[in-house]
C-alpha cells in the first residue's frame, strides 16, 4: 500500500484529504508543519509528499531540500506563480486549491506511478532538462512521452513525422532532435514548404544546372543538398505539390537526388524530419498527397498536443515568455496578476504558443506598472468562477458544464464534522463560514482567488448571508 504524508496546517483540509486518500487505498501520515514533518516522520519512507505552500515556519518547499521523494504542492489560486515558482525548485506539480477530488485522485496516482517505474525520476528529470535546453517547456504526461520517444529516436536516422496543430512548436522539436543525434555537429536546414511558390519548391530543395531553364546562369545547389551530413526539416510538408512529392520520394528511397536539368544524379547523406498540422491518411486517401510517400515518412510519428491540453504547462510557458520579452524589450521583470493568470490557464489558445506568445508581447510593450493584468493580454475571454478554474486537467478544459453539475445539489451547509469528505462547494461554505467574522469580503475573495463580485454572487446562489459583524468595507 503506498504511504503518503500530507503537511497542511488547516485541520479541515488535512483531515478531509487524508479520508479521501484511504479509501483509495492509500496509508496516510499527517503534519501541520514541515518542522513536525521532519522531526516526526522519515520524509523518504514515502512515495509522495503532499504539501501546503504556505505553512507556519518554514514553506512548503522546504520539504523538496529534505528529501529525495516527489513533493506535490497544495496552493490557492491566486497563488498559482508561487507554484510555478516551487517546480522550478524541484516539486513534482502542484494543484490549486479548492481541488478537486477526481484530479487529486489522478495526481497522485500518476506521480506514484511514475515514481514506482524503474529509474523514472532521474531519467525524466534529465529529459527535461535536455528538452528545456531546445526551448521546449512542460512536464505534462503528453510531454513526458513526447521526451521520450525524443530520446529513443534521436540516435537513429529514422525518418520522423511531427503532427500538431499550427503554433505548437514543430520546429522546436526537430531541432531537439537533431541536438541530440550524432548529426549535431552538422547543420540542420528548415524549410517550411508553404511558404515557396509551387513554380519554385522543385529548384529550391533540388537546387539546377546552368540553362535548365530562363533565368538559370549558374549552377545552384538545392536545400537537401546543402543538408548532406546533417539534417533536413521540411515543415508542413501537406503544401508540397504532388510533382514535388514524387521526387522527394525518389530522393528518401534512393538517398539521391538530381538537380533540375542535370543529367546524372548525386548521393546525399540527410536525416529528414517532417511536420505538418494536416491529416496526411486522410489526405492520402483522397488523392492530395501520395500514399507511398506518406508511409515513407510516418517511421516514426511524433504528436505534439495543443496548448489548451498542456494543463499546468501553459502557465509555466507563459512565465518564461514573459521573461524573454522582458529581457528583449530591456524591461524589469513584471509579474502576471492573479486574473491575468486566470485568464491565460482558462482560455482556449487556438493559436497556441504563438499566440500566447504574442499577447505576452503586446502586454508587456502596453504595460506601465509592474504588473500585468489580464486586460493588457487582450483575450476575449470572460473570467471563470472558482468551481471552473481547479487546477484544471487538459480534457476538462473544454468541459463549460462543470460547475453546473456541481451547482445541481442542494445548497445546503453540511455537517461540521471536519473529517467528512469536501467537495468544491463545500469547502467554500465552509471556509466563508469559518472566516467571515474575522476577514473582509476582500481577503475572503482574495484567499479564495476569485473577484468579490464572484464572491457576492456565490454567497447569493448558496444561501450563506454576509455577518453582521464581519469588518466592511472589504
């Protein structure tokens, strides 16, 4: 049975995620501190360690310096950058609080599992590190395995066809995998083939002789040629006319091509990498892209996720863009508010790290402060409540009826027994309950990580009326 320790120092929420974890089969030690921790239990016994942030004494992220087991860390949602923040310093994740029992559930799950694989810290750790050194950013399960298969294919000079949408960072990935082949030393060409004129792509990748046609003075070597050695990308490869495509083929099978109007041909020595945002089978299947030089290329086919399935990716993304475009632009570091975060892991991204990339951009050229809001990232999106935001899982994200399944049962204040099972609404009555005497309407909706307005309007909907000696003028 996996052992897990959970240190948080607020009773209810400690008592009520430790009833959770057994009846999941789980044994589980508590703490109110990290010093209680430390000095009562031996950290590495554990498979994980399930921390609060913010903890009397020394914070949460202390634990990640006293032992070598996975930390998760709890925080609130407005506190999501100092969560960003702890990974950097070596957690393993991190959920927002109010949480939800169902991603709990699978956060820990995942990490024990991933724990329990044979050298699984060290390796994706490493891997990590590789990807973060070619530009590339998360630690979501689907980056995880794209790290992987990164890793096994990199070696070999397999063919390798990239799939993602438009903006998630194709090229990224064929550079790191060129990085880590032993083609490094050589030069990796990119060609992103809808962006050459149909009349041209043939003497761009093929390169011609002297009069092969008006215009040809000299002769000219094409781009796969001037990969020879290294490694060529051809980005968006379902633009390729089908004359092109043919002799591409020619050139994967025989590792040889024939510039325009040469008579012999010449061996080339080129790793190939495709990428394209397009269902290549389906067009094959339709007669737009030719079959056999579709099953040439998917050897090895990578999948690239959206940005909107990154999960807690997307903030960690957004931070360090954010960084760069300080440092390009000559700013001081800014700081993303609370609603700007909000909005970045709550909306969509159909553009994707572009996207992102460019309202991060546009916000730091228009912001005066030091701190960015959501209004300067220019999204058309309408701030969510807190039952919509929880850390959110990627297959969530496009899921708008989750609070309302929640909102369905009656609204009603449970039992005070602090060992019961919490739900999202109950945890907020609850918590409003516990704390109203003693905070304003402002640091209730500021703890809770929602607007007052959104705080007025819970209020409403669950029946729990405002205290007639709580502090005003929250």
């Amino acid at each position: 049975m996996p052992r897990i320790l959970i240190v948080e120092d607020e009773d209810v929420i400690r008592l009520a995620l430790r009833r959770l974890l057994e009846r999941n089969d789980y044994q589980v030690d508590e703490a109110a501190s990290v010093q209680e921790a430390v000095n009562n239990f031996d950290l590495d016994s554990y498979q994980l360690l399930i921390s609060d942030l913010r903890l009397p004494g020394a914070p949460g992220t202390e634990l990640i310096n006293k032992t070598e087991r996975p930390v998760l860390i709890m925080t609130s949602y407005a506190s999501l950058k100092s969560a960003v923040d702890s990974m950097k310093k070596g957690a393993i994740d991190y959920i927002a609080k109010p949480f939800d029992h169902d991603e709990m559930l699978d956060t820990v799950a995942r990490i024990i599992s991933d724990d329990d694989s044979a050298s699984a810290p060290g390796n994706t750790r490493q891997r990590q590190q590789q990807a973060r050194a070619n530009g590339m950013i998360g630690s979501c399960k689907p980056m995880q395995q794209l790290y992987e298969h990164i890793r096994r294919v990199s070696p070999t000079d397999t063919t390798v066809l990239v799939h993602g949408e438009t903006g998630t960072g194709k090229e990224l990935v064929a550079r790191a995998i060129h990085s880590q082949s032993k083609r490094a030393n050589k030069a990796i060409i990119c060609v992103n083939c809808a962006a050459i004129p149909e009349t041209l792509i043939e003497s761009e990748l093929f390169g011609y002789e002297k009069g092969a046609f008006t215009g040809a003075n000299t002769n000219r070597i094409g781009l796969i040629e001037a990969a020879d050695g290294g490694t060529l990308f051809l980005d968006e490869i379902g633009e390729l006319p089908l004359e092109a495509q043919a002799r591409l083929l020619r050139f994967i099978q025989e590792d040889e091509i024939r510039r325009i109007g040469a008579v012999e041909s010449s061996k080339v020595d080129v790793r190939l990498i495709c990428a394209t945002h397009r269902d290549l089978k389906d067009m094959a299947h339709n007669g737009r892209f030719r079959e056999d030089l579709y099953y040439r290329i998917n050897v090895m086919k990578l999948e690239l996720p959206p940005l909107r399935e990154r999960g807690k990716d997307i903030l960690e993304i957004a931070e360090t863009l954010l960084q760069r475009r300080c440092e390009a632009l000559g700013r001081e570091r800014l700081k993303l508010s609370p609603k700007a975060i909000q909005a970045i892991t709550t909306y969509v991204w159909p553009g994707n790290i572009r996207e992102l990339e460019n309202a991060i951009e546009r916000a730091v050229i228009l912001c005066e402060g030091s701190e960015i809001d959501n209004e300067l990232l220019d999204i058309d999106l309408e701030l969510v409540d807190i039952s919509q935001i929880r850390g959110r899982k990627p297959e969530r994200s496009r899921n708008p009826n989750i609070s309302e399944r929640k909102d369905a049962r009656p609204s009603r204040v449970r039992s005070s027994d602090p060992t019961e099972d919490l739900s999202l609404e109950d945890y907020f009555q609850r918590f409003v309950l516990e704390h109203q005497d003693s905070m304003s309407e402002t640091e209730l909706a500021q703890k809770l990580g929602v607007s007052r307005k959104c705080l007025w309007e819970r209020r409403q909907r669950l029946g729990i009326p405002r205290k007639k000696t709580a502090r005003s003028g929250g």
